[in-house]
C-alpha cells in the first residue's frame, strides 16, 4: 500500500497556503489591535475572540492545506471530514472571533449589508445553504467540480459564505441582528439537521459507487491535480484510491456520510445545549424575589 510521501512535500503542506493563512492571520490583529482606533465605536480585541478566531484559522489549513487535503482527493471519508469541519465548525468560530464592532463596519457598506441581510434571514440561510450542500453532492455536480480547478473553488468558496450566512442568526452577538428568539434558535438547530439528513442517507444507503471522480482511475487522476502538479502525476503510476486504503469504495463512501452525520450532531448537539441553557437562564433571570415574610402581631 502507497503512502502520501510519493507526492512530495508542496503538495502534502502547501506552503503557499500557508502564507496566505499567516498574511490573513497578521491582517485580523493588526486591524483589531494596532489599527483599532481608525474605526468609530472600536472596543479592544478580547482574548475570547482572538482565540476563536485563531482556532479557526488552524483549522482551515489543516483542512485545506494539510495532508488531509490530499487526502480528501483520495478517499471520500476524509473528504467529508473536510466538509463536516470546514462548513459546521470553522463558520461560528469565524462569526464569534470578529469583534462586533468590525462586522458593523463591514455591515456599513450598503450593498453588502442588502445581500447579507437577505441571505441571513432564518428560512433562507436554511433553504439555500442546505441546498447547495445537497446539490454539490449530487453525482454528476460533485465530479464536474472535482475536475476544474475554477468550479472547486468558486463552489467551495460560494458554500463557505452560505455557511457564515446560515450560522450568523444563531452566534453573531450583534443585538440589532438578533433574528431569533431562545426556542426558535432551537427549532433552526432541528431544521438544520433535519434538512442536512437527505444528502447523508443517500451516501449511507447507496450500494454502489456514487462518484466517478473515485471509482474511474482517468478521473480520479484528474481531480488529484486540484493539489498535485500534473507534471509528478504524469510520473506515477496510479489506478486508483484502492493503493492507499485497503477499503472498497462502497465501504469508503459509507463511513464518509456517517462520518459526517457524526460531526453534525456533535458539532449541532453542543449549540443546542448553549442556546438552551442561555434561554433558561434568561427565562429565570427575571423571577420575582419571594415576598418578605408577614410580622408577627
């Protein structure tokens, strides 16, 4: 069985990637803490936010620069690791490390504030994030976007957004974007699991190779090129995901839909408890104080 190493070290760490990551990661403190002032009604950065905000930068390049990455044009299940991690963890923890004042500031400009207001109404962040998840995993979508360079990275990138717009009524701490309620917020988390479950069922219970991009080895070569230079591929004799894991497809495609059912109901199971407990202890902040005892005659 082949191991990742045949690849070479760009295409396991992509240290380009890796200069993005840190360039964005410089950019967020210098704007929160050294340029902070320039903005009206800034407040200092609170090591809450910058460790929520640090936390999710880890794990973008983990998830899109590490060997994992790799992997993930390999076999289905780290592929779905990505998924799982990329648009249910990585988006509140982004929405939480951005101070409020900042996204104000970003929620100023008049054309963004219309399509991000719309975007981020409950229904519609649902409906549309839930669908163009769904739609990507649709056979003949999920194998033209492993294919293209352009297509991956619009559609990831497009995804990524409607993830933000689909967590913001639940996590942004902006009181004027306040949308939902205590027990609606624990209706949207339901719906939300409610809505994601088709596209995991229809990966659990096929019994046959979904994709082409991993059970034809033409194709699967191809979409390796989205992290592998062309030029290395042509000099590797590769037939397919079989000389990296000892699972068949099927199995492979199976343990990558619960795989990702897991992570939601862990990731949504722990957002429910925050919401419940914060609604609870709203609903009993404002119970009157026991009357003061009668005195005796």
């Amino acid at each position: 069985m082949l191991t990742l190493d045949i690849f070479g070290f760009q295409a396991l760490w992509s240290p380009y990637f890796f200069i993005s990551v840190a360039v964005l990661t410089a950019g967020y403190f210098l704007v929160t803490v050294k340029f902070r002032e320039r903005f009206s009604g800034s407040e200092p950065l609170t090591k809450r936010q910058a460790s929520y905000f640090v936390t999710a930068v880890i794990l973008i390049y983990v998830i899109k620069g590490s060997p994992l990455d790799l992997l993930g044009h390999i076999t289905f299940w780290a592929h779905m690791i990505q998924m799982a991690s990329l648009f249910l963890i990585v988006p509140p923890l982004i929405i939480m490390g951005i101070p409020p004042w900042l996204w104000r500031f970003a929620l100023g400009k008049a054309v963004f504030n219309k399509i991000f207001v719309f975007l981020t109404k409950p229904l519609i962040a649902l409906i549309v994030f839930n669908g163009m998840f769904s739609i990507y995993h649709v056979p003949f979508v999920f194998d033209a976007v492993k294919q293209s360079m352009l297509l991956h990275a619009s559609y990831t990138g497009t995804l990524f957004f409607l993830a933000i717009s689909m967590w913001w009524p639940l996590v942004n701490e902006l009181p004027e974007h306040q949308t939902l309620s205590g027990l609606k917020k624990i209706a949207y988390i339901f719906g939300d699991g409610i809505l994601l479950t088709p596209a995991c069922a229809l990966i659990i219970f096929t019994n046959s190779p979904l994709y082409a991009t991993f059970s034809d080895p033409a194709l699967w070569a191809k979409s390796l090129e989205l992290c592998v230079s062309p030029t290395l591929l042509a000099g590797l004799d590769l037939t397919g995901p079989q000389m990296f894991s000892s699972m068949t497809l099927v199995e492979d495609q199976r343990l990558g839909g619960v795989i990702m059912k897991i992570i939601q109901e862990v990731v949504y199971a722990i957002f429910l408890a925050k919401v419940f407990f914060e609604w609870y202890k709203k609903e009993h902040s404002g119970i009157d104080p026991a009357p003061e005892p009668i005195p005796a005659e």
